[in-house]
C-alpha cells in the first residue's frame, strides 16, 4: 500500500517525462484534472503563466450534456477557452449516448478541441446517483455505447480528434472494475484513460490506490494518467516511476500550489527548483483577480474565487529558519489564510495581500510541499469510506 510520502530524489528525472495522445507530443507529461467550479479558464490561466507556458494539457470543467433537448453550446460556460489554452481538452458528462453523441460533435465542430473526454469518474449524488458520471461504471454497457456512439458520431461527421476517458476504478471496494473500463475503453477507440484510484463511495476519503492504477498501466495500450494525490513534483516523480503511468493529472494540488506544473516542468529539463517566496505566493492573487475580471466576471465572483484559493494556498505558509513541520508553523498559515479569508471584498483582499507582504510575510516561507495530503484530513492510509453510502 501507497503511503503519503515524499521519496522522490531532489534532480532526478523519471524515466518517462512525456507521452503522446495521437500526434500530440505532451510535455511535461502532467494535467491540470478539470475541477468543476475552480478550474475555469482563469484559473487554467493562472497555472499556465505560473508554469511558464509549460503544461502538458488543459481540460475544461465537466459540461452536463443530459439537461438540453438540444445541446446548446451557447449555454455552457465551461466551453470558453483561450487559444493559448492549447492543446486543450473538453469534457462531458451525461447518461443518454445520443445526447452524448450530439452534444460531442457540436462541441468538436464549433470549438477545434484537441480531444474530447467523457467522465466516468463524477461522484456527486445528483450526477452519479442518476446514472452518470462514475454511475456508469456500475452500468459498463451503457458506458461501452456512449463511447461508442461518440466515437462513431464523431467519425460519421469527418471529425478526427481523440476521445478520452476519465474515470474511477470502481463503484465501490466490492466492484472495482477499472481493467473492465479500460477493456471496454480500447476497444471503443479511447486513446487515452486518466484513472482516478479512488471508488465512488470513497469520495475524497483516504488516499487513492496507486496498486490498482499501476495494474492499468501496465495492461493499457494506450497511455494511462494517474491521478489522486498527487501533491509535489517527488510525488509526481514516484508516480510515474513506480507505476508505470504515461503521466499524472494533478487537481487539488494545483490550488494550493498554482506552481506545481513549473516546478515539475523545471525537474523534468534539469533545472534548479524554483523557491517560491511568501511575497510571490501572495502576489498570485493580483494576478487571478486581474485574469477573473479580463474574463467578464463580477468583482464578488472574483472574491469568492481568491478566497477559494486564499483557503488552500495559505497552508503552504510557515515561519522561514523553522523546520515547517514544527508546531507553531500552521498557527502563522492560519494566521495569514484568516487575515484573507476575513476581507470583505476583493478591494480589501488585495490590500490585505499587499500589507502581509510588507509585515509577517517577511518572516514567513512559501512551502506547500508540507503538506501530508489534499483532503484536509490526517489520512495517511487508503481508506474505502462511505461518503455516498445510500445516496
Ligand atoms: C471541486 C472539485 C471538482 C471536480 N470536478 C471534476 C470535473 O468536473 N471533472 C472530473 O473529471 N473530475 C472532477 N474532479 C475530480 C478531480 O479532477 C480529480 O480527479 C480528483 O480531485 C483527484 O485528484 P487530486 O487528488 O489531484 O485532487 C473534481 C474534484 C474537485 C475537488
């Protein structure tokens, strides 16, 4: 079993630092896992300009397709996205193979994504429980004839992009059934399968089982992308070095620490670590604020998003000279993340960022690599809970 540990040498470089999806060359073998509600296009932004332009590929958040009896483009603002966003993917959930169908032709032809990705992975009630989601791996041959019928659509109307698939390994502890998926997934035409080593029941809880992820790799044709915990560029490192994954989608890591995809694009070309400084990490919110507003958002959705960030990010504080896993360190993070999160708007956000940077942020490092897992509990083990139990 997978600990939560960081064992990756520091200026070691996996054996595999890049993959191929069809013709697309990925570098650095890394995605950004889409995250519903945070990883829209500023955010996707955000981390590319943080990365220096170096991130193997962006999706968009999760686009319902069961809803409209016609899928309508221009109702989803999951869609937008920017042309330096490529090579970008687009994801869609849904449980009727024709709507699926229809709704991925429209988006291939309007928008040119570089691939198109169905979700096999969504544990919410309202998705899952309906049968979509990761409600179809208790319902294989409904997921088998989605992937069907999307691919033959798309072929049918001279669309040639890649189909993906994102999903769990299971239903739950009793049913993990991810070497079924991928079966069906190749034989489907799927040219790609980023695997979540978590069941549906498991939500968030524990930590994801890297043993099920590495068994898909190593039986897949096509490249398998890790992901679950990923949460520093050693973890990525032994990731893709101990279970054989094409790469890792990195979610959650990505809000605590925006510079994650830099920091493994720097190890993966030999470069020295970038240390990021508190007044840097601080900085950060000036420039999503900026990106959110150029996107047309209002300045209290602005402010919901920095502080979305603000929670996760001001963890990685700790006073500077100390050993980060002292006692007393998460006190001055919480010190900070209060100060943030208190503000009564934007506006008053960033001054407060601002004035930190001038007074305790002097005394402080920017280290989100200490932290022991995403979820925000102590797990250190993987755990089948019972999230969803009933629901
Ligand atoms: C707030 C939130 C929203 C998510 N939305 C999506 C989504 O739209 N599509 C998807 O495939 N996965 C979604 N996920 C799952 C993540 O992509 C990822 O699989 C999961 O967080 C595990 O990876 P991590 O440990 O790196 O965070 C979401 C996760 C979170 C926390």
């Amino acid at each position: 079993m997978l600990k939560n540990v960081k064992t990756g040498e520091k200026g070691r470089i996996p054996r595999v630092t890049r993959f191929h999806l069809r013709n697309l060359d990925v570098f650095p073998n890394t995605v950004l896992s889409p995250m519903d509600g945070v990883t829209d296009a500023p955010f996707r932004r955000l981390c590319r300009v943080l990365s220096g332009n170096r991130m193997g590929l962006l999706v968009s958040e999760f686009v319902p397709t069961d809803g409209d009896a016609v899928f309508n483009l221009e109702g989803h603002k999951q869609l937008r996205f920017f042309p330096e966003e490529k090579p970008f993917g687009v994801q869609i959930f849904g449980r009727f193979p024709d709507k699926m169908a229809a709704a991925a032709v429209k988006i291939a032809g309007a928008l040119k994504p570089d691939y198109i990705e169905v979700n096999a992975g969504c544990p919410a009630p309202k998705v899952a429980g309906k049968g979509s989601g990761s409600g179809l791996l208790r319902d294989l041959p409904r997921l088998q004839e989605i992937l069907h019928d999307v691919r033959t659509a798309l072929d049918q109307n001279g669309l040639d992009l890649p189909l993906t698939l994102k999903c769990r390994i299971g239903w739950d502890s009793e049913s993990i059934n991810v070497m079924e998926t991928l079966a069906i997934a190749e034989g489907e035409g799927v040219e790609m399968l980023t695997v979540h080593g978590r069941t549906r029941l498991q939500g968030y809880n524990g930590l994801a089982d890297w043993d099920w992820i590495g068994k898909v790799a190593a039986a897949a044709k096509i490249p398998v992308i890790g992901n679950g915990d990923v949460n520093s560029v050693a973890r990525a490192f032994d990731c893709i070095e101990n279970y054989g994954v094409a790469g890792v989608a990195i979610g959650r890591c990505a809000m605590h620490n925006p510079w994650i995809f830099g920091q493994i694009a720097d190890a993966w070309e030999g470069k020295p670590a970038h240390v990021i400084t508190a007044a840097e990490a601080l900085d950060v919110f000036k420039l999503y604020y900026g990106f959110k507003i150029e996107d047309g958002s209002t300045d209290k959705g602005a402010e919901g998003r920095l502080k979305q960030l603000a929670a996760r990010l001001c963890k990685g504080f700790c006073l500077d000279g100390a050993d980060s896993g002292l006692a007393g360190a998460d006190d001055v993070a919480m010190q900070v993340r209060q100060e943030l999160l208190s503000s009564s708007c934007a506006a008053e956000l960033l001054e407060r960022a601002e004035s930190l940077k001038q007074g305790i942020a002097r005394d402080l490092k920017f280290d989100p690599d200490r932290l022991a897992n995403l979820n925000g509990a102590k797990e250190t083990e993987i755990k089948y809970g019972d999230q969803f139990k009933g629901r």
